[in-house]
C-alpha cells in the first residue's frame, strides 16, 4: 500500500504516462509521422544522414560537401536510416524512437544530479527530489519539444547532463579524471560546437579557482583538459577548415549580422534583442510554456522572471532545511561542491551564449533552441523548490503533477490527431508536386523538408549551401546560372532577398499558390 500512498508516487505514476505517450508518436501513420513535431531543420539532418547511409557522403543534394548540420547527432542518426532501407518515413520513426531514448535518460540523469547533490539529506527526501526533477523534465512541453524535432537539440541536453554526472561523481582531482572529463567535453562539442563557450567558462573557472593549487598546476592542468577535449572534437574542425576554409559551419554563417550601436534605434533590431531576452528566460522556467509564436510575449516573460526570483529565494531561505547546514560552507562534501560548480559554469557559459547569439545572429526563431541547455540547470532548482514547498503537504505533491500532466498529455494528443502540421509539407510540397516536373530543380530558402521527399532542391539561405553564402550578392544568378527554373518560398524571402524588380526584369513569373507559399518560374 505504501506504494500507492508514498510521496513519489504521483510522480512516478506521472513520469511512466509520460514516457509512455511520448513513445507512442513513434505508432503513428507515415504521413502523420512527416508532421509535427520534426521541424524543417531536422529534415537537413535527415537527408545528410540518408545521404551518408546509403554511401552518397556528407552532403544534401548527393553531390555537394555540406557542413551545416551537428555532427553527432547526425551520425548517430546514420542507423536509422540504414535500418529503413528506401522508405522515408520509417527512417523518421526510427529518429524519433532514438529521441525517445535519449529524452528518458536524460531525465534520469538529471534527477540523479538534483539527488546527490543533496548528499546529507536523509535517503526518502533524495529519492523525492529524484521523482520531483525526472517529472518536471518529462512534463515540460518546451522541453518534449525541442527533444523530438529532428535535431541535435535534445541530444545536447543529454550530453550536458552526462558531463555533469561525470564531474559531480568523479571530480577531475586525478590526471586520469581530467583528461576523461576533456574528452566528454569534447563529444559535447560535437554535439553542437557553441558548447565550446561552456569549455572557456570551466578553463577559466579552473584558472580563477580559489584554493591551495599553485597557479602553474592549474595552468597545466587546465591546458590538458582543453587539449583533451580539441583532440576528440577535432576531426569536425578538419573537415571544416580543409573542405570550406573555416572552422565557423555554414549554417552559423548564413545568418551572421552583428548588432552596431547605430543599429539600436531600429525597430527591428529592438524586437530582436527583445527576442534575445525572452528566448534566455524560457528555458530558466521552461515549466511555463505558452508557444514563442503564439501567446508568449513581454506578459509571459514578466511571469518566469518573477517566478525565477521567487525560486531562488524560496531556495536560499530553505538552504539549511534543504541540504543541511555545511552544503554552501568551506566543510561542504566535495559531490556537493562539484555540483554547484559545474551548474554554476553552465550558467555563465548560456548567459554570455545568449549576448553573443543576440549580437551577432539575425534568425532569433532559433535562439530559443540555441539556449535550451540552461534548462539542464534549472530543472534540478525547481525540482528542489517543488520538494522542499511539498513538504509535509500531499496534496501539493498530488496535485501538481496532476495539473502538469494536462498540458504535456494534449500536446501529444494534438500530434496524434493531427494538429498541428507542417506547412512544408501540406503547402510547399503540395504546390511543388503539383506544378513542377519531377525532372526539374527547384530552389528555396526553406529547403529542408522539400529535398528530403524531393530530388533536385537548390537550398538558397546558405544553411547547407555554402555557395548561396557566397553568392548573397547575386543569388538570382547563381539560380540562373544552375539552371534552375522553379523558385518556392514564402513571398517574403523571394520578394526582399532576390528583389521583386529583379525577378521581373529576369522573366520569373508567380505561377501558382498555395496560402502561406507561392511558386515563381522562369521560362
């Protein structure tokens, strides 16, 4: 009967229906499984991967070398699609079965952290923070999101959390240790190489350490720790620099556009470091999600601050209650002081990610993603908080759980159902099919989605084409000059990048539309 009654159980209960519907979108049909929740950029991964599996190389047209994708988590996405054979949607199944995986056992790590960071806390207390830090990661629908969209995403969680158990249960006190710790830092970078500013937080956090080491030891130290770590990541920084001349990916080129001070009177940059702003603050509570492009806004954003601050507090006022009386003192056990470190580096490494992204990246759609590993943070503080306010109070560790079911369990109802769909494919495809001969290329911005159902796609953002890049100035010649005919985009990007003037002037033609999406040819 304890099992049914205890303080975890409404957690526990409330993790397994998670991780169960979670793995249920894997059962869906073919075409439901093309939908919602991949997005565009995951398909690039997918035909990187596709093409590398079936011995066409690291490319997205089958001819071209292309560096604009995350290099582990697209091979570790080669499997999939070698298992699938030549059909497509079985190949996305099989992705989302190992974002499946990685999502439950990144949950796991991260309660493992939040309970041996509380090492003098009594067992049943540890195992409370456990369920409490495992549910709310399982339960937050901006982070189920950004773990099953195609990309590297939660992958990148995983590894953060993976580094951190590392060093919060073996510490890098032994040569042996540290040079294990550099190359997990190194598989990290691979994961997604802007972990290189976390490696810059933890050498200067080793440099700067109080403590009795000399600073020469540290010095040396710290140099092995980063070489340890270039060394495992660099194959992926030969690759770029031999084949594209630079160690930067294409994709982080393609939309590089660095703030200036005269630039801070525009309307548009304002809204971007606005977007900056609240894109850092989601994943600080991502238990309040509301959907960037929907309901979110300066309101929503007013809410997690005032939240971010009230935990923070609650948590200082209960620090001695918490975790006993020596966790912040200099008699504090070396787990826990390992794991306020590592947190701690974390942190600063994502606050400064956020100012450099914000400063120097226009596409601020992705800033939400790209600061996504400061949720890894504060998950384990929130799970805390939750445990420490539920207290001697069941209900509260019942009816919490219970209302954050709600949201999560609709989400993956609504993907079930249909809801909410690609527009790639049920608008961009859809057109495409309809009016282009499947001989002839079509070039996009957005063409991700469209060259992973379709042979012959041109991308034109410079994502995966470094030569669209290039070729910014006079990107219509360079689609003129592939030969290309179709042009399929938003107008948006068609009418301001390739010029409505110069489109008319060249002889392309509007020849069919399908609402958010419409088709250009040129005879």
């Amino acid at each position: 009967m304890r099992g049914f009654s205890g303080p975890t159980f409404a957690l526990r209960a409330g993790s397994l229906i998670i991780a169960a519907a979670a793995l249920s979108l894997v059962l869906r049909s073919d075409l439901e499984m093309a939908h919602r929740p991949v997005v565009e950029d995951g398909y690039y991964v997918f035909t990187v991967a596709r093409n590398i599996a079936t011995g066409h190389g690291i490319t997205v047209d089958g001819a071209h070398l292309t560096n604009g994708f995350q290099p582990l988590f697209t091979f570790l996405s080669v499997p999939c699609f070698i298992g699938a054979g030549a059909n497509p949607y079985t190949a996305i199944r099989l992705v989302l079965f190992l974002h499946w995986l990685i999502f439950c056992a990144t949950a796991y790590l991260i309660g493992a952290i939040a309970r041996d960071s509380l090492f003098a806390k009594e067992e049943e207390g540890r195992a409370v923070v456990f369920w409490w830090v495992v549910f709310l990661y399982l339960s937050s629908v901006l982070i189920f999101i950004v773990n099953f969209n195609g990309l590297e995403t939660g992958l990148l969680l995983g590894m953060y959390a993976l580094a951190w158990r590392y060093y919060q249960s073996r510490g890098i006190e032994t040569t042996r240790n540290l040079l294990g710790f550099g190359a997990l830092l190194g598989v990290l970078i691979m994961t997604r190489v802007d972990a290189l500013f976390f490696l810059v937080a933890i050498a200067l956090g080793i440099l700067l350490r109080p403590g009795q080491d000399k600073s020469v030891r540290r010095l040396v130290r710290t140099g092995m720790l980063c070489v340890s770590a270039f060394l495992v990541s660099s194959p992926w920084w030969l690759f770029n620099k031999i084949y594209f001349g630079s160690f930067m990916p294409t994709s982080g080129k393609a939309y590089r556009s660095w703030i200036t001070p005269e630039d801070l009177s525009r309307p548009e940059i304002q809204e971007r470091l606005r977007d900056g702003a609240e894109a850092f603050l989601r994943p600080l509570y991502p238990v309040v999600y509301l959907g960037q492009n929907t309901f979110e806004g300066l309101t929503i954003a007013f809410v997690r601050i005032v939240l971010i601050a009230g935990t923070c507090a609650f948590l200082w006022k209960k620090r001695h209650q918490i975790a006993g009386p020596e966790f912040l003192g200099e008699h504090a056990h070396p787990q826990s002081r390992r794991t306020l470190e590592f947190g701690r580096w974390l942190f600063v490494a994502m606050f400064f990610v956020a100012i450099i992204y914000t400063l120097s990246f226009s596409a601020s759609w992705f800033y939400t993603r790209y600061f996504m590993p400061a949720a890894v943070v504060a998950i384990p503080l929130i799970g805390i908080a939750a445990y420490a306010a539920g207290s001697g109070r069941m209900w509260l560790s019942r009816l919490v759980p219970l209302a954050l079911l709600v949201p999560i369990l609709w989400v993956v109802v609504s993907l079930h159902k249909s809801t909410f769909q690609s527009e790639f494919i049920t608008e961009q495809i859809q057109l495409v099919t309809e009016k282009v001969p499947p001989e002839d290329a079509v070039a996009a911005f957005q063409s991700g989605t469209l060259g992973y159902f379709r042979e012959r796609v041109l991308n034109l953002d410079g994502k995966v084409n470094p030569m669209a890049v290039d070729r910014r100035p006079d990107l219509l010649e360079y689609v003129q000059s592939q030969g290309v005919r179709w042009l399929c985009d938003y107008p948006k990007p068609i009418e301001e990048i390739l010029g409505t003037e110069n489109l008319e002037k060249n002889g392309w033609k509007i020849v069919g539309k399908n609402n958010r999406f419409t088709l250009y040819h040129r005879e």
